[in-house]
C-alpha cells in the first residue's frame, strides 16, 4: 500500500476502549481450612478483599459436614484502570473425617455458571449479562510428603472444567530439598493419573515470551506463603513476610518461594489469557456437550446428587431399615406367641374332646346297665 489508511491504528482504539470499560476476572480457591486461602489471596492483590474467618467457629460447624461456596466481590483500580474482581471461596472443603461426594457443590458451581451465561446467551436482550465463569482456580495443597486421594480426585474433576492452578500453601514449613521432592512427586502424580492444569500459551514468535512461559510451566505446584504483615529483615529492610527466630520467610523473595511467579502467572502476564481460554475454551466444551444432549432451550437435567441429600437419604434410609428389622422382630414374637397359644388351644380342645368321649363312654354303659335292669325286673 502507498499509505497509510489508519488500520495501524487499531490496537490503539482497542486499548481505549477496554480502558473505559475495565474488566472483570473471577478466581476461586480451594483447599483445607488452615491453608492461607484469605491471607493469599489479601497478598495477592494487595488489598483485604477477604476477611479473615473466625477458626474458633468451623468447629462448630463441623455438623454441617457441607463444603459452602461464597462469593466475594471488589472493585479494584491501577493508574485509571479499573477491574471487577470476583473470589469465590470454598469454606467446608476437606476438613471433616469423610469427605465423600466434598467437591459436588464446587463442580455444580462451575457448571452453573456455564449453564447460567448460556441461558443468557438465548435471550432476546443479552446486554446486561451476568457473567461469574471461574477464569482460575487456586487449588490449595497442604505440604507434606504425598498428595491425598482427596486432592487427586478433586484436581481431576476441576482441570476439566477450569484453569486449574495447583499451589502448595505454607512453603515456608517445608525446607527446600523437601520442597522440590514434594513438587516432584506432585508432578509424576499429575502425569499419571491424567490431570489437566493450565499451560500457559507460548508465542512462537517471541522467543522471550516462550521461555517465560515454559518456566511458568515448570514451576508448577507454585509454592506460596501468604502475609499481609511487614517484618524487618536482618538487613533493615521491610517486607512481607513472616517472622521466625531463624529468620524472615519473605513473600515476595523467589529464593524462599513463587508467589512473585504466581502473581505475574494470574495478573501481570496471563490473565487475558486465563479470561480468554474460560470463554473459547472450558465454556465453549460445556456448550457443545449441552447442544449435544439438548434441545434448544430445554432445561438442563439436574441430578439429585447433593451431598447433603445423599447422607439425610442414608440416614433416612438407615432408620427405615432399622425399624422394619425392629417391627419384623416384633411380628415374629407375636407370631411365636399365637402358635404357642394356638397348640395350648388344641391340646386344650383335645383334652376336652377326650373328656366327653369319656363321658359318652360313661353315659353309654350306665344307660346299657339301666336298660339291663330293666329287662331282668320284667321277667
């Protein structure tokens, strides 16, 4: 082309317009009550976006035996740019003895909100959508020498359904041989048992980019601490970090952990991408599998598989059980009885019936004797 006619110019209307409208990113965590959830996530953003809870009190809920979804949102802003930040927490999650059918209400989650934001989708008027697809999910893993088959089962069912980030919370209480051999061995475990994470996109064309990229990939477990408090440093410094008679486990020093990694991984370098990959991705695989099995505009077949429902139908079941066992004791008690009392009847009756065939018997010879007698007097 002789000259220029403006389409250079593009990216730049582009980057007007998304400034203007801001965005909005929905992250979820999940893992054990303990973990540093609250505090990671305050780190991460720099900001308390999530209250610290009360640990006295989750003991006493232990009777629930329900994981609990919450969503937390705030407005964030950074040199004029605005964004939407939505966090949606599991509270309940793998903390009671049996954790069976634990991750149901987390996966229902994610799936109604695809549901939702398909439904929507079909409407005549879709300019006021409300859009809570999970973009990243931070799962939690408590540290130590092996995975649970609780996280093992739970990361299968979320990797398929989201960008599943996989973090091992508390690093700082592991020492750095062990921490590496831990990773390790989550990584063999990923590989084996066919668990999907998310892979950031490497641009071939960006020889730099790719590189990021593939050290992003090969941190993987990122190992975090969490610690909105500023401590002093053997040197004079103030960072974050936590404070030990050893020393300082500082947040944000890659020598004691990821999270600086994992901050560049979620906001600085892949977010868009994160957002990106939820709609052309995890999304569009939900729908196809909807469009599959559905007509347009039929509702989504629900299954009654709420873990709260399953274990109050066992117990219901368990107590019918029980008082069928108890009523049919009873009934076999009374049936014993009625055949004891029948056979006293018939041996009664039968006595009774010898009793007057004796009688007869009786009444027989005396009325022959009488009749005898009888006979003899009138001769």
């Amino acid at each position: 082309m002789s000259a220029e006619i403006g389409i250079a110019n593009l990216p730049n209307q582009r980057h007007k317009i998304v400034n203007q409208r801001g965005a909005h990113f929905t992250v979820m965590v999940v893992g054990e009550s303990g973990l540093g959830k609250t505090t990671l996530v305050n780190t991460l953003f720099a900001t308390e976006i999530c209250t610290p809870r009360n640990y006295r009190q989750r003991f006493a809920k232990q009777l629930d035996k329900t994981t609990e979804v919450e969503i937390i949102k705030a407005d964030l802003e950074e040199r004029g740019f605005n964004i939407k930040l939505t966090v949606i927490d599991t509270p309940g999650f793998g903390d009671y003895v049996n954790n069976k059918d634990s991750w149901a209400p987390i996966v229902d989650f994610i799936d109604d909100q695809h549901e939702s934001f398909m439904r929507q989708e079909q409407q005549p008027l879709r300019a006021d959508k409300q859009d809570l697809r999970v973009h990243a999910c931070l799962y939690f893993i408590r540290p130590g020498h092996a995975l649970k088959p609780l996280d093992v089962e739970v990361m299968k069912r979320l990797g398929s359904r989201v960008n599943l980030i996989p973090v091992i919370a508390k690093a700082d209480t592991l020492t750095q041989e062990d921490l590496l051999t831990f990773k390790q061995r989550i990584r063999e475990v990923i590989d084996a048992q066919g668990i999907k994470t998310y892979v950031p996109p490497i641009d071939a064309e960006d020889e730099a980019a790719a590189e990021h990229a593939r050290q992003m990939q090969a941190l993987m477990p990122f190992s975090v601490i969490g610690s909105t408090e500023d401590v002093t440093t053997a040197d004079g410094r103030s960072v974050k970090g936590r404070q030990y008679l050893w020393g300082v486990a500082e947040v944000e020093n890659d020598d004691h952990c990821d999270f600086r990694k994992l901050r560049s991984l979620l906001i600085r370098t892949y977010m868009l991408d994160l957002v990106s990959s939820t709609e052309e991705g995890h999304y569009e695989n939900y729908r196809l599998q909807q469009m599959e099995t559905r007509k347009f505009g039929e509702p989504k077949v629900r299954k009654l598989d709420n873990p709260k429902y399953k274990e109050e139908e066992e117990m219901l079941r368990k107590r019918f059980t029980e008082q069928v066992k108890l009523e049919e004791a009873r009934f076999r008690q009374w049936e014993q009885h009625l055949i004891a009392e029948r056979d006293r009847l018939n041996k009664d009756l039968e006595e009774a019936h010898r009793s007057i065939k004796a009688l007869e018997a009786e009444l027989d010879t005396v009325a022959s004797y009488h009749r005898q007698g009888s006979t003899v007097g009138r001769r």
